[in-house]
C-alpha cells in the first residue's frame, strides 16, 4: 500500500473493489472481470491487480496483470502480461505510471501484446523493447454460412477473395481417417513437459487450464489429437457460439516441426467442422507454427505488436526474449472475440 503524489493510495484490490473497477470501463461484466484478475497465480485469495484511491474513497485508476509460467532450457521463469490499464479522465497525470510500475518491476519478464496507439508510446518510456510482432491468421470452414452471417457483404466477400487465394499444400502420406481426435480434461503434462518448445514458451499446466475453463463466455475444449493412435499434441479451443468462431488458444506439439503442427490442425478444423463452426481464428510469434498453418489454406489476417522487458538479464538473454513463442493462451487477449 503506497500513497501517490498525486494524494492518492494505491492498494492491491480485492474481491469487494470489482463494481468499482468497473466502472471505469465501459461496459466491462463484474463475473468477466472477476475472472480476468484472479489469474492462474498459486494464491487464489487475492487479485492480480492494483486500484488507486482517492479521498473520497473512490477507485479512480486501476492495473491488472495475468502471470504465466514459462519454460526455457529446462529452466522456469515467471512472465507478467499488464492488463486493463485504466485511469479516470478527471485524475490523469503520474498515476497512471504508478500503478503499471506497481507491475513491470514484477516477474523474471513482462510482456504486452497490442495495446492503444497511447499506450504504445509510453511503452519504451517504462523500459519496453519492440518486438517483431505476432501473427494473425483465420480459415474459413463453412463458406455458404459464412456469407449467410456477413454484416458487410462487400467486407466479406473481400475476405472470400483472400481465402481463395490461399494454395493449398496438405500434409502429405495421411489420410483424415489415420487422424483422430478427442476431448480431454487436461493436457497431460508429462507430455507437454518432455515436449515443451525450443524457445521461451508458455506452459499451460493445471493452473493456468483451468484458468481458462472457468472463462465466463465462450464454450471451452481440450483436445487430444492422435494419429495411426499415436499421441501428437494438444490444443486448447474457445468456441464463440454466437459468431460460430473457433480461437485457438494454445498447441501443445510432440515436435517443433511444420509437419506435426499441420496434423495437428488438421486435427483442430475437423473437430470445429464436428461443431458447427464457420470460421477458426489464430495468433502466433513462432514461425513454425505459422508455416504449419499457412499450408492448411488459413490466411492472413493482421498482426499485433509485441513489447517486452526484461527483469532477469542474467538468466534470460536478450535473444531467448527476441524469440519467445506467443499465443492467445497470454494474457488476456484469447476471450476478446
């Protein structure tokens, strides 16, 4: 608990401060914020976040943060992703830095997907370096349903056009029916442990799957994706019924290899097909993955800048941050659709 220069206090917040938080937001659900700041963190009696206070008892700033266990070398390290940045019009100034430096001294790295125009400007300011940016790509499955749900028939059929255009390169010697898939509980974790990534990458163990699965929108699944009965990989989908949109979240892959990932999301859209899903949408920083699903017809959708900053140069260098494997599994950015 510090109190600002600007006379106000900032605390970490707790479960009574949710209305309050808000608030500050336009149309933000109490149940969906809740869910955001109690994170995947070991302690569960308090939020990931911090309010500012001011004399009247109001909350007038806010900084959330969702903490990720990543893995690299064999070795663990602790990343904090900065969320739901916020101060009230009236009260602008240094607050705002006080409350996200309450978090970016924080973790072994912090890292931000995206963000305002405003707040990538200050980015650099609190010690964060530009990354390349992470890839956005989408496949649409159900074309005829597709253009039955268009809002903008012209935006729509510009996305067929580009759809189209995507050549198909199909894993070669497999069969659909060597490929099978099921719904699972949890990601087994000894596999995912044996077979974690080459880079910096997130581990989505217990904590953090169940983290998901209690989002408050979206339907959830884990799949278990085999062939010739041969356990490949995983992945962590949520299904947006309203939209009929498919994200993946997270794969978990036997292998860093282009071949292994496209059976795997293989995989993937015919278990969306089984859903009734149009389209299935995808975000990643590592370039194998994005190979894999370039040659399974997805197309380009977009990109996110990528900020870091690194609280343990002397374990972590500055290329192993350069890399790291992202997803929609950080943060908080995976729900937002």
């Amino acid at each position: 608990m510090t109190n600002s220069d600007s006379n106000l206090l900032i605390r970490r917040s707790d479960y009574n401060d949710i209305k309050g938080i808000c608030e500050l937001y336009d149309n933000k659900e109490p149940d969906i914020m809740q869910w955001v700041l109690s994170g995947s963190q070991d302690n569960q009696e308090e939020l990931c976040s911090y309010v500012a206070i001011n004399k009247q008892d109001e909350i007038v700033g806010h900084i959330g943060y969702v903490e990720s266990k990543y893995r690299f070398n064999g070795s663990a390290f602790l990343g904090i992703h900065p969320i739901e940045w916020r101060v009230r019009s009236d009260c602008k100034g240094s607050i705002g830095f006080e409350l996200i430096t309450k978090v970016t001294g924080s973790g072994d790295f912090n890292i931000i997907i995206g963000g305002t125009k405003e707040a990538q400007f200050l980015y650099p300011i609190l010690g964060f370096k530009k990354l390349d940016s992470a890839l956005v790509y989408s496949r649409i499955i159900n074309y005829s349903a597709f253009l039955v749900s268009a809002k903008s028939i012209k935006k729509k059929i510009l996305t067929l056009r580009k759809a189209k255009k995507r050549i198909s390169l199909r894993n070669k010697g497999y069969s659909g029916s060597d490929i099978s898939v099921q719904s699972v509980k949890m990601i087994d974790q000894k596999f995912h442990l044996a077979h974690s990534s080459s880079k910096l990458s997130i581990l989505t163990d217990d904590s953090k799957t169940e983290w998901l699965i209690k989002c408050p929108v979206h339907d959830k699944y884990i799949i278990q994706v085999d062939v010739l009965s041969e356990k490949i990989g995983y992945a962590v989908l949520l299904y947006n019924s309203r939209t009929q949109t498919v994200r993946i979240i997270s794969i978990v892959s036997k292998q860093e290899d282009i071949e292994i990932y496209g059976l795997i999301i293989r995989g993937i859209i015919g278990f969306c097909k089984k859903i009734k899903a149009i389209d299935i949408n995808i975000l990643s920083s590592n370039p194998v993955i994005t190979k894999a699903i370039e040659r399974q017809d997805f197309y380009f959708l977009g990109e996110k800048s990528i900020f870091a900053k690194n609280n343990n140069r002397d374990a972590l260098s500055r290329d192993a941050i350069k890399d790291i494997d992202l997803s929609y599994v950080e943060g908080d950015i995976g729900y937002r659709f």
